[in-house]
C-alpha cells in the first residue's frame, strides 16, 4: 500500500498545489533562455529575478544577496568553498559533529586532502551546543565556522545570533547551514551575524534541485560552477527558471503561513504528537527532548526495537516517517548524530522521526498514534 500519511517532511516536502501549478505554467511559457536579448529571454530573466524577490522576502535581505543553486547541498559546498579559498592562510575550520553529510563530507574531503584540520564541536545529551567551546575553538588560523540552524534529525535548535556574534567578534568567516529552518521559523538574514546561508526549496514545499546561498554584503564568493556569467558571476549555468518560480511561490506561501501563526499551529500538532507517544508509549525516548526544537520535528527511540522494522511495519499500514537523515538511504547503521548525543546502544536502533507539515491534520496524527503501540510491540518482538 502506498503511505497515505506523510511524516518525512524533514526528507523532502510535497509540492504545494498552487508551486505546481505556477510551476507547470512556467515550463510551457518561461521556456526562454534568461541571458537571451528577446522578449522570451526577458519573460524568464523577470520570472527569475521575481523569484528572487519572494524568496529574498522570506529571508528579509536583499535580493541581490542571494545566488540560485542546485540545492542546499550546492549552497553548502559554494560556501565553505568560497571562504577558504578568501583565506589562503588559515588552516582550521570549526563545525559540529552532527552536521548534514553536506557539510560534512566537504570538510572531510578539505582534511583529507588538502591538510585543513577540522575542529568537531561536541554537543550535549539533548543536542545542545555550549557556545563558550566555540569561543575556545576560535584562534588567528580559523578560516570558516560552520553550524546549522536547525537539526534534520532532531530539530534542535541553536543561537544563532550568539554564535554568529563570536564569529563576529573574532573576524571569523560564519556559514549557517538553514536548510531545515526555512519555513519553520523567521529568518533575518541581513539582521543575523551571519556571511553565509543556505537553503532548499524542497524542504518548504517547493521544487527538489533548487535551492539558493545567501551572501552578507561583505562575504567573499566564488563560484563552484565555473563557466557563463550567470548569478552574477557567482554560479554558472542556464537557470532552472521553473524551479525557481516555485522557490520563489513556496517562499511567499512559507511566510504567509508563518504570518498567518502556522508554527504556532503546528507546535500545538507537535505537542499532541509528542504527549501522545510519552503515553502510549512508555519508556520512550524523545531525543532533544529538552532542548528548544523545531515544532514539526519528534525523533524519539524505542528500547531493543528496530527503526527498519518499524518504518516498514508503518508503510504497510498507510503512514511514511524514517530513521534518519533520507540521504544515508537504505543504511542501517544507527544515526551518527544520536551517536554524538550519546543515545544509548539498546535505544540508538529503534529510531524513528517523525516530522511534520502545515499539511498534516490532528486526524492523522490520531490515526498515527492509533498503530504505534502495536508496531512498537511487533518490533521489540523482533529484535529480542
Ligand atoms: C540540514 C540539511 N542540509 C542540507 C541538506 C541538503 O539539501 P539538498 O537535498 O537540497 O541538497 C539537507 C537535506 O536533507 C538538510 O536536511
């Protein structure tokens, strides 16, 4: 049976009705090419500098800070890019040890081959981050801080104005990974202390493949994509036109519904959710349970259970949630983000996170609770 209740909106959101039906009218009319001198190319160079604007809207900045790419991993590697090729002479970078792989992995690679150290912040048992490690972290050599906004697995939350702040203070280049923040709660990115964002449209009910970097007024920039002087010289390539009206729709539909008091809304879902699975489900573990979370994002474990067992019990019955971060696939290593909150073994198997959207409705997060006991059970069966 195909899922009939989505909970993985931390994976990838559906597309909202009105982005694709902006979407699918800009295929068949924007089929111009941005950089052409006719009227075509500039109905689509208006369409995308439109877009530009509603999602500059959602971030509060300018729309000329911001540069289209291919996603929010794109926007992740142009960054970190950008500031250790503007600081020549630094050799350390700072970040976390539960950043998305698309942090992670570009670091990994800046270590393994080119001789950067990689400084790992440890975080706490809820998740938390202790800004005074950051502080001490900090030194002359520092190229790039870069921390997320928001955990893709557990929502945990950081301050980013406080962090940013050191990095101010310090003269240290700050990159904040916001991919899961968009959408979920006010973004002021000429405000924040930050150089550089990134964003996804897919995670706020826009299009996959699109996605776009915030620069501070000050931020050095290179491109990752070298070639034609598109974005301003700062990304290359004939631009996803379609994709970007929808970025741009989904923006202004995400702020409109944050306006309209959506998070509010979706806390109180949160908290039906949270306080139904503590009863029906004694003895479980909502990880970042104590710290501040994105009100759509419950990642809780189940003593001696298996998160695969019980994402397939799930599908069967109707209802999509997953174990992790969707990019670690069919991997069933526990998550290295629990690792690094120190979950303990017996639970760190029996994940799973359930993350919702303005979409979802008090009655599929009844119908949730409704089977959860029994797929538990069924699980632990299993696993012992
Ligand atoms: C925190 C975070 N950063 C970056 C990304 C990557 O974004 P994209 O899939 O658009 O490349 C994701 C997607 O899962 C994410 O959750």
């Amino acid at each position: 049976m195909m899922p009939k209740i989505y909970f993985d909106n931390n994976a990838t959101t559906p597309l909202a009705p009105e982005v694709a039906a902006a979407m699918a009218i800009s295929l068949k009319e924007n089929f111009g090419n941005p950089s052409s001198g006719h009227a075509l190319g500039e109905e689509a160079r208006r369409a995308v500098e439109e877009g530009r604007e509603r999602v500059a809207a959602l971030l509060h900045c300018a729309s000329e800070r911001l540069v289209f790419t291919g996603g929010g991993s794109e926007a992740n590697c142009q960054a970190i890019l950008s500031a250790v090729l503007a600081r020549p002479r630094a050799h350390k970078i700072v970040t976390s040890a539960v950043e998305h792989p698309s942090v992670q992995q570009p670091l990994n690679f800046l270590e393994k081959h080119h001789g950067y150290q990689i400084q790992r912040l440890p975080v706490d048992a809820a998740g938390r981050l202790d800004s005074a490690r950051l502080r001490a972290a900090l030194s002359e050599d520092t190229a790039l801080v870069s921390l997320m906004a928001a955990n893709n697995e557990t929502g945990v939350l950081w301050d980013l104005a406080e962090l940013g702040a050191i990095c101010r203070e310090r003269g240290v280049l700050f990159h904040c990974d916001a991919v899961q923040l968009a959408g979920k709660e006010e973004l002021r990115a000429e405000e924040w202390p930050v150089d550089y964002l990134s964003l996804a449209a897919h995670k706020l009910h826009g299009p996959k493949g699109c996605g776009a970097l915030y620069l501070a007024r000050t931020a050095p920039v290179t491109p990752l994509i070298m070639g034609a002087g598109q974005e301003g010289g700062r990304r290359a390539g004939t631009e996803n036109v379609a994709g970007i009206v929808g970025f741009g729709l989904a923006c202004e539909l995400a702020a409109a519904h944050l306006a309209g008091g959506g998070r509010e809304k979706l806390a109180v879902l949160g908290r039906k959710l949270e306080a139904g699975i503590r009863d029906c489900c004694p003895g479980a573990l909502i990880n970042g349970g104590e710290a501040p979370r994105l009100a759509n994002t419950i990642n809780v474990s189940f003593e001696y259970c298996s998160s695969a067992q019980m994402i397939q019990d799930l599908d069967d019955r109707g209802f999509a949630v997953s174990a992790h971060a969707a990019c670690h696939g069919g991997d069933l290593d526990p998550s290295p983000v629990l690792a690094a909150m120190a979950v303990p073994e017996s639970y760190r198997h029996g994940t799973l996170r359930i993350s919702l959207s303005r979409l979802n409705s008090e009655a599929e997060v009844a119908a949730f609770l409704a089977v959860l006991p029994e797929v538990v059970r069924r699980s632990r069966q299993v696993f012992v």
